[in-house]
C-alpha cells in the first residue's frame, strides 16, 4: 500500500501520519548510503595487511601494554582516507578477551605505511582463565581476532582469525625419582642433641646414622577455582631405623620470581608414623590464594617471560625418648627432604604469535619458535 493511501485513511491520527512520513523520510535517506557503502565495500580496493609484529611494553604489577607494528597497503582514492577504516584485533586467552588492539577513525594515507597501535593487557583477568589452564594441563590456548570496517561495512581482513596454543610447565618437572638418604654424622649422641641441626647429613655420601631415605616425590595441582588453588603432592620415604618415626608434617616452600606461594603444607595421609625399616606413601596439599598467582603472572611478564622457580621440601619427625643412637630424651627433627629445586621456565608467547602471524601472510620463514622451555636443577 502507497504510504499516500495511509494517509488519507480517516482512522488515523495525526500523529501517527507524522509518525509515518518521518520513518519513510528516514527510510529514503538511509537506505541509499547504506546500499552505497556495500556497494563500495563489494568494489573498492580495500586496504590490506601486508605484515604486523607484536610487542610486549611496559609492565606493572596490573597491566602489561601489547604493541603492534601493522604494515599497510591502502589502495583507496586518495579523496576516500580520512576516517573510512575501523580495525580492531581481540586477544583471547580461552574465553576471555585479554586485551584488544583498535585503530578507529583514523586516516591512512594511500599506498604502504606503518601504524602503531598498543593496548592494555589486565592482570586481574587472569584469574577468569587460569582454571581453564589448569583444567586442560597447563596449556594456554590464545585467539587473535582481527576484524576491520570500511565506511561502517564489515570486510575481510588479509588475516584471519589466528589459534595457538602456549604450553606453561609450572608443575610438569616439579618431582623427582632420585633417592637421598638423610641421617646424622659421626658426632657424639650428646653433640647431636645439643644442634641436630648441624649435623644433618645428605647422601651422597651416605651419612653415619641414617633416618630416613626419601626415594621419590611429586607435585601437581588439584582443585581450582577463581579465588584459590590445591596443590597435591606424595613422597615416598622409606624409615632406616628399627624404630617407628610419628611424623609431626610437612613443609612446602614454592617461590616463583620470588613471589611466594606457600610455605606450609597439610599431611592429608592417615598414616602418622613410621613402622621401623617400613616404606610409606604420605600424600599432603596446599592452598595458594590465586592473588599471589596474579603477582607471579605479573612478573613472568615484566621479566620478559622468564620465571625462576623454587622449591624446598622438608619432613618433621620425632624421635622417642629412648634407643635411637643413644639419646634419652624426645627430639624433634626438621629434615630437609628436598633443600633446593630450581627450575628455569622460558614462554615465547610473542615469538609464536608473531610467527603464526607470517604464516597467514605467507611469510613465514624457518621452524616455529619454541614455546615453552623449562630447566630444572637440583634434587
């Protein structure tokens, strides 16, 4: 129907016939500039992304910059640069936008150059991601997205959607199949008793009195949620008495660029003692506040991706009051199950971004780098 013949009709208000003129009068302006943009669109020669490098910048204990070197071809009219081209570029960690990349309103000028653009990674977003990392084995899984828009129109980007995954080994060498036996020295029962502590000995060699051998421990992490995480461990120990040894708990120590994450932890075994010359399993956890791993995240970044990490391991156990090397009275013993493990870990988060970049350009040249590295000395 002829928006004429809805005028004339007598049942309408004259409001609604205002109403109606002004809607068909918006009608016929919009519509030829938006079928003139697709148009456009459909027949311009849209700019293109000839490459682009990404950055990490400034770093503080709440955000990260992320910069972008973007190298461009705009073959436009030169009458049709200013403020045409939208461009963002989402960084998904998972789910989670990271930060995001925007070059809105700008002008370009025609032919190749190269513009900037820099964002704000949060580090508070962290804990919105990191139990997927834990959940899918310590893998980060990242999604560049980079869409642009010429005259408000959606166009394909010369990239498309970019996936990789970055693994982060934090927990995957933290353990150990190497025995050490620990004992005390040669030295009198009564100058024992007055320092035990400095006369604990390490194997090798093997020490003169022998308590306990440690055959072998593990770390891994168990529950998380956003707010903390578990860490779960075992250690084998084997008594080398003829005594039982209670065992009083056990100390974890875990620094990560010396951002600690726990000192303590909980015997969750039933077992409390050890049976004279008898093997036992003692399982234990701990909870770490996620903030403390925000910190850690932080600084993996500031130190260009590179954490240090250490840690320590330690049995307390009590000797009874009579027939152990002579002593006569009760004494509490710290061990030093696992006194120093350190590891090394290396992530080139950039480096494989950049090189997934140059293989949707088809530039990209050589092996991809290597994501992750991680050397652990020690025990």
């Amino acid at each position: 129907m002829r928006i004429d013949t809805l005028l004339e009709s007598h049942s309408m208000t004259l409001l609604d016939k205002v109403l109606l003129t002004t809607v068909a009068l918006v009608t016929l302006v919009l519509l030829p500039v938006t079928v003139i943009a697709a148009y456009a669109v459909d027949h311009l020669p849209v700019p293109t992304v000839e490459g682009a490098h990404l950055a990490w910048g400034e770093a503080t204990s709440s955000t990260t910059t992320v910069h972008a070197e973007v190298a461009l071809d705009n073959r436009l009219p030169s009458w049709l640069t200013a403020g045409v081209v939208d461009v963002d570029a989402a960084i998904n960690f998972f789910d989670v936008e990271a930060a995001s990349l925007t070059l809105a309103d700008t002008d370009i000028p025609r032919g190749k150059s190269t513009v900037h653009l820099a964002a704000s990674l949060q580090h508070a977003d962290f804990i919105l991601w990191w139990p997927r990392f834990v959940n899918e084995g310590e893998q980060l899984k990242i999604r560049i997205q980079p869409r642009a828009r010429l005259l408000g129109v959606s166009i394909s980007p010369s990239l498309p959607d970019l996936e990789m995954v970055v693994p982060i080994p934090i927990m995957l060498h933290l353990s150990s199949d190497k025995p050490l036996t620990l004992g005390f020295d040669g030295s009198s029962p009564l100058e024992i008793l007055a320092n035990p502590a400095d006369h604990i000995k390490v194997s090798p060699p093997q020490p003169d009195r022998p308590l306990v051998t440690l055959e072998s421990w593990e770390l891994h992490w168990g529950e998380v949620s956003t707010d903390e995480t578990e860490i779960l461990g075992t250690l084998v120990v084997q008594n080398e008495t003829s005594i039982p040894l209670p065992v009083q708990g056990i100390r974890l120590g875990l620094d990560m660029n010396e951002v600690s994450l726990t000192k303590m932890a909980m015997l969750t075994s039933t077992q409390t003692f050890l049976d004279g010359g008898e093997r036992a399993f003692l399982s234990f956890n701990a909870r770490v506040d996620n903030s403390r791993l925000v910190a850690w995240w932080a600084s993996h970044l500031q130190h260009q991706e590179n954490t240090r990490i250490r840690l320590s391991l330690g049995l307390t156990v009590a000797l009874p009051s009579t027939s152990v090397f002579g002593l006569v009275f009760p004494l509490e013993l710290a061990l030093p199950l696992v006194p120093a493990f350190e590891c090394d870990l290396t992530t080139d988060i950039m480096g494989v971004a950049n090189y997934k970049i140059d293989e949707a350009l088809g530039k990209a040249a050589g092996p991809e780098p290597e994501a992750a590295r991680l050397t652990c000395v020690g025990q």
